[in-house]
C-alpha cells in the first residue's frame, strides 16, 4: 500500500474544469468516430484546441488530421506559424483553397472582396471528399447569440446545414454522435469557454500563438469604423490613407475584414489586463462580417459555417 | 470555495426570466458595449423607450420574432470572486424537457415567479424536476415585487409556501432561499432595494458569489469509465498502455485496488498520469489516464471501479425516464442507452407508472409516455452492464435513451430515481 500524500489541489478550479471538460469531449469524438478532423487555421481558439487534444491523447500522438479552409487573404505571420505547428507535431494538414473553387467557377467572388462567407462550400466539400464524420471547431458560446444556442455536438444534415430547432437535449456529460450516412457532426470542446478563460489559458500553459496576436506596428487605414491591413485581398480606396498604428489583432480569420485593435499589449499579461477591461466583444470590435445584420451568424451557420 | 458556478433558470412564460437574466449579465458588467447598442437599437425600433434587456438573451431569429425563447441557452458571466456558467432554459412548451436538459449540469437551479401569481402549479412541477435531477439548491426569485408595492407580507406568504414545498421534496433547510426581486429596476439582483428594507438577505448576485458548492463526490467509491485506451507504440513509449477517461466519482491514487467490470478482473493502479506529470491523487471531474499493474484486457465503455465497493452488475434496469422526444413510448420498444462510456442494445420491457403532470400524481401501468412525461420504467439490457443509482448531478446512474433508426435522444434517464417524489409535487 502506498502512502496516502495529501491532496495539493482537491478541487479543480475553473480552467481545470473546463480543461477536463474538453478532453473528455475529445476522447469521446476518438472513441465513437471513424474520421474526425480536427479544423485549424493558425488563430488562437483552434490552436488552444490543438493544444488541448496534445493533452487529451499524450503521449500518443493526437489521433486527428487538421483541416485548414485557407481564404488566401492571410497574415504570413499566421502561416509560417501554422506550419511549425503541424510540423512540431507531425500532423496531417488539409487545406482546402478558397482561391481553387474560386478558380474552377465552384464560387464566385463577392464585391467587396471579403472571402469569410465563402468558406462554407470548400468547408462542407471537403467534408464530404475526406468522410469526416466528427469535425473540432473552436467555436464558443460566449462569441455571440446565435452560438449560445449551440450544443458541445451539434448535428448537422447532409447538406451541412445547422437546424437549430431539431438540435438534440444535451444532459449531464453525456454525448450522443449518433448520425446517419452523409450527416456528420460538429464538436465545440470550448463551448463553456469565455474569452478572457482562453487568455488566462494560453498564459497558464505557456502556448505559443502568432505574433501579430501581441503589440506590434502596422501600416493600416480606417474602414467602417476599424483598422484594416493591406495586403492580397486589397488596399485602402480613395479617401481612406494609411497611417503607422501601434496596434494587435484579437481574432485572426480573413484579411480583408479582420480588424487590428489600438494596443500596446505585448506580453500575456498585458493582453489579460486588455481583455478583461475591455468594453467591445471580440467579434464586435474586429468581425466586419458580423456586422452585417443581427442574425448574419446565425444565417451562416445553418448555411454549414464554422 | 470553487471559482466556478454552473447554474440553471427555470420559470414560467412571463415571470420576467429573460429580463432577469439579462439584468444578471447588464449589472455584472458582462455586457459589453456594442452588444448594449445594438440591444438599445432594437429597442427603439421596437416604439420601447427603455433598453428590453430580455433581447440581450434571445438568440434566434424567429425567437426575436415571436417574443419567445424557445431553446436551452447558456451564458457566461464573471464577477470578481466567481465565474458563472448559466443554462436559461424555457418555461413553456417542451418545459420539461428544457428544464431536464439544464438542470442535469446545474449546482444551483433560481425559480422565477411572478409576486402578483405566486406559487403556481408550473413553480411545483419545476422544482420537482429540479428536486428529481438532483439539483444541490434553490433560489426563489419574487419577480416583479415593484408591482405588489414592494410589499413584505406577500413576499412571506409566497416565500414560506415554495420552502414548504420544497421541504417536502427534501431539500434541506439552507439550501433554498427566497430573495424579492425586480429584474426590470433591478430591486435586490446586485444592489439591495431602498424599496425593500424588511428584506436582511443576500442579494441575488451576493448569494450566487457566495453559496457554498458541494463538490464533486469525492467520498463516494472510485468510479472510471474508460474512453480511449492509450498506446503510443512510439520509441519514447514502445510498452505505454494507460486508460483514459473522466473520474465520474471518488478518488483514485496509485496503490489503489480496482476490478474491472463487466469482465470483473482485479487489478492495482499504478499511476495517475496526465501530461503535465503524475498524480498522488485525483477526484472526481478530473480527465487523467491510469495505468495498471497488471496487462488486462481492457477496452472502451469498460468502468474501473474501487475494488471494495464496486457497482451492480445487471441486465435489468429500473429507471426513471424523462421523455424527450416527440414520438411516444412503444410497448417493448428496442432502444440503445449510453450509459457512461458504454452504448448497449435494451428493450423498455414495462412501463410501470407515469407522473401525471395535470394531477400531479402517478398513474399504475400507463399505455405510453410522451414528450415532456415522466415515468418508471423497467429494461433489459442486451448485456450486463455496471450500474450506481442516479446520484446528484449524474456523474454516475444517469443514461441516454437513445433511438437506433435514426439517433435521436429519446429520454433522460435515471437509475433507480425515486419518482414518487413527484406525488409530492
């Protein structure tokens, strides 16, 4: 019989129980699915989930592929750090290229050049070409309402599509992945996770995230009230001029409606300290495609959105 | 005292449960600036001349439209000495099976009524659901107590009437509190009421930052569903074979005698493993992996259990069912119930009785249950399967009732939960 040490931490905390949340919710995927994949762009809510499903199957490597629906309007910091990252752990990486589909007349580009809503149809065609049955999104409830109504596994028709009316009860820890040919599932381990939980996370645990996450200075000019980057998807138009700003980004998705916020947060205390008095929501101060109209997400996803 | 509180809202249509819920958010400061304008916006398109907070929680489109909320939404909010998870579950159609759903992760459980209605029979129902699922507390929320003038003696009468009740379906004294509150000016939410002076409690933000939280049953005997078998074969890791999974109950620490059901194989843990190093010690919410002494075969949907105090093992269940599907019961009807990590085959081999929601008592051998009824039922598993009775917030002794043709969740259930609580409700 060993001798009985005394307990350092009975109770897990906060971040511990939603650290333990997760990867039971991902070793459930593992153990009932035949293909899950695992979606990753670089940003910090998929690579925290990347992070946890290290966790949940060390130390075996992690049991899922990652799949990237690359919109070609890309920071190159977030690249570059998307590929160490796949190689650190000799992952499998699927990208799936916004400009292709584009290219053989699959979609269309928009006007205003933004390529966030035309994610959806290389997201759910890569879907059906790879049979992923279990999908891993970064998704949280607290991110905007339409999420709120979202379950941890969230059934989705064979068209990709969200029913947000015949979504099923989800009780206790118990989840039900149960799906029919051609129907597959969408995972959110970081449901119950707020966005100041991910900061004090990624601090806790010491993750590496891409550098433009942190204070850096950037050329950039003033649209619909936030500040936008040149770069692939386009530049300032007439009337609009840049100006050196000293700024960071607080999400990561397409350039050309990805806002960087004023900041001189450049460690990850500082960024704690921001997030915490900040007054804005992420979505709201940086997602130009959120602002489109009141239920511009929630029609997204029953379209198959993230 | 845990920095984490998961919490569930009940309350009928009308008793004010958005607006209650959106003051939470509001005066805890956990509504950010471009949320509140949009929400201001709204309002004035709505002829209103004050922010509605109740849009602040009203997610969907056709939910905006009708004025209703129609599905389980949770929100997140955090003050200095907690963090508080909330399920805000509906209170009309589908009540039950919305409150089931919410009450089945929730600590503490606030009941809205309206102080011009008091206790209504929908208040009853809601706290014998709570009160079967376990719920550890309850706050009674007097809603709308600006519209009785603030007037002490009709808080007493309701507040006394809901402690009884509530009493009765054994809850002990402490563990439920009535507070007088009005959501819409905020009377007792966060700061105490000028309006209410007889009221010496708690506010309902201090009792939520406050109330003592029973942990995870960390003193009940050691319960492990394994999820996935890790095996690495890697040259760092060519013989690791640990078994991971979720401590649904107890605790574990290497040394530890356990048997391995259903096969019934004893073994000792090893280790405690999790990947930032071993442990001397986990309890129940904790995701690690064990490795054990001894190389049994093991597999997925197996439960490790203290080896002094394992679960029954059986083929026949008696469970509580709460239906939650829109298609009945059949007699005899073949089903798949999750229970842990383990999917099995059954059958619904008797329905013994049903709680009749209108009389508020049970029926002998009803023909059916159905969509939002409860009810007591025998099945048969297709193989022996380890089971505890239900315990409080169901790490252990809760199941899915599950249809194989299509995957739908057709029930909740409980082992062995006593339903004739509800003949008190």
């Amino acid at each position: 019989m060993t001798a009985i040490i005394e307990p350092t931490q009975p109770t897990l905390d906060a971040l511990g129980r939603l650290e333990s949340e997760a990867v039971h919710i991902m070793r459930e995927v593992a153990g009932e699915f035949d293909r899950p994949v695992i979606l990753f762009s670089g940003g910090k809510d998929s690579t925290l989930l990347l992070h946890l499903a290290v966790k949940a199957f060390w130390p075996a490597p992690v049991p899922f592929p990652l799949l990237h629906v690359d919109t070609g309007h890309n920071f190159d910091e977030v690249i570059d750090f998307r590929d160490r990252v796949v190689e650190r752990y000799g992952l499998r990486l699927v990208v799936a290229k916004v400009q292709d589909w584009i290219d053989d007349g699959r979609l269309t580009e928009r006007p205003d050049g933004t390529r966030n809503p035309l994610q959806t149809v290389p997201l759910l065609d890569s879907i059906t070409e790879n049979r992923f049955d279990a999908v891993f999104g970064g998704g949280r409830r607290d991110e905007e309402r339409a999420r709120a109504k979202e379950r941890i596994f969230s059934l989705r028709n064979s068209f990709g599509q969200w029913e947000p009316r015949r979504q099923r009860p989800e009780l206790w820890n118990l989840y039900n992945g149960r799906h029919r040919p051609g129907e597959h599932v969408r995972v959110f381990p970081l449901s119950n996770w707020t966005e100041l939980d991910v900061w004090r996370y990624i601090q806790r645990e010491n993750i590496e995230l891409p550098p433009i996450y942190y204070s850096h200075e950037r050329e950039v000019y003033q649209r619909d009230g936030m500040w936008l980057a040149e770069g692939p998807w386009g530049g300032p138009r007439d009337g609009e001029t840049k100006v050196r700003k000293t700024i960071r980004y607080r999400t990561v998705g397409d350039g050309s409606c990805t806002g960087a916020v004023e900041s001189t947060a450049r460690t990850l205390d500082e960024v704690i300290a921001e997030v915490a008095a900040s007054r804005l929501t992420e979505r709201g101060a940086t997602r130009a495609d959120d602002r489109l109209s009141e239920a511009a997400m929630e029609d997204r996803k029953r379209e198959g959105y993230f | 005292m845990s920095d984490l509180l998961r919490l569930a809202t009940a309350g009928s249509v009308d008793d004010g449960k958005s607006t209650l819920v959106g003051r939470l958010l509001y005066d805890t400061k956990s509504v950010l600036a471009d949320t509140l304008e949009a929400v201001q916006r709204a309002s004035v398109d709505k002829g209103l001349s004050t922010p509605d907070l109740s849009l602040l929680v009203d997610g969907l489109r056709s939910e905006r439209e009708q004025g209703i909320t129609i599905d389980v939404a949770y929100r997140y909010f955090a003050t200095d000495k907690r963090t508080f998870v909330l399920a805000d579950t509906p209170g009309h159609v589908q009540y039950t099976r919305n409150t089931v759903t919410g009450a089945s992760t929730a600590e503490l459980a606030i009941l809205l009524v309206d102080a011009r209605k008091g206790v209504i029979e929908q208040t009853r129902r809601h706290a014998a659901v709570l009160a079967l699922l376990g719920v550890p507390r309850l706050v009674l929320a007097v809603n709308k107590i600006d519209l009785v003038d603030y007037d002490e003696g009709t808080f007493e009468v309701i507040a006394k009437e809901f402690t009884a009740h509530a009493t009765s379906l054994g809850y002990p004294m402490g563990t439920v509190l009535a507070i007088p509150v009005s959501a819409l000016r905020g009377d007792n939410v966060v700061a105490h009421s000028p309006h209410t002076p007889w009221y010496t409690g708690p506010t309902l933000l201090d009792h939520l930052e406050t109330v003592p939280v029973e942990p995870d049953p960390h003193e009940a005997p050691f319960r492990f569903p394994v999820q996935y078998v890790i095996r690495p074969r890697t040259p760092e890791h060519p013989d690791y074979r640990g078994y991971a999974g979720q401590i649904a109950a107890g605790t574990v620490r290497p040394g530890d005698e356990v048997v391995v059901l259903p096969a019934g194989l004893r073994t000792t843990v090893e280790r405690v493993d999790t990947p930032d190093g071993e442990l001397p010690e986990a309890v129940a919410g904790r995701s690690v992996t064990l490795l054990l002494a001894d190389d049994v075969d093991i597999s997925r949907g197996d439960v490790i259990a203290a080896a002094t105090e394992p679960p029954a093992l059986t083929d026949e269940l008696s469970a509580t069912l709460a239906w939650l599907a829109d298609k009945p019961l059949r007699h005899n009807q073949k089903v798949l119930v999750k229970s842990g990590s383990r999917t099995v085959r059954a059958m619904v081999t008797e329905l013994r009785t049903r709680f009749d929601e209108q009389r508020l008592s049970t029926h002998e051998d009803p023909e059916t249950l159905t969509l939002n009824e409860i009810g007591q039922v025998s099945l048969r598993t297709a193989e022996p399967i380890p089971v505890d009775g239900y315990t409080s917030r169901g790490r252990t002794g809760a199941f899915l009732v599950i249809d194989p043709a299509d995957g739908t969740t057709l029930a909740a259930g409980l082992v062995g939960a006593p339903l004739p609580l509800l003949d008190k409700a």
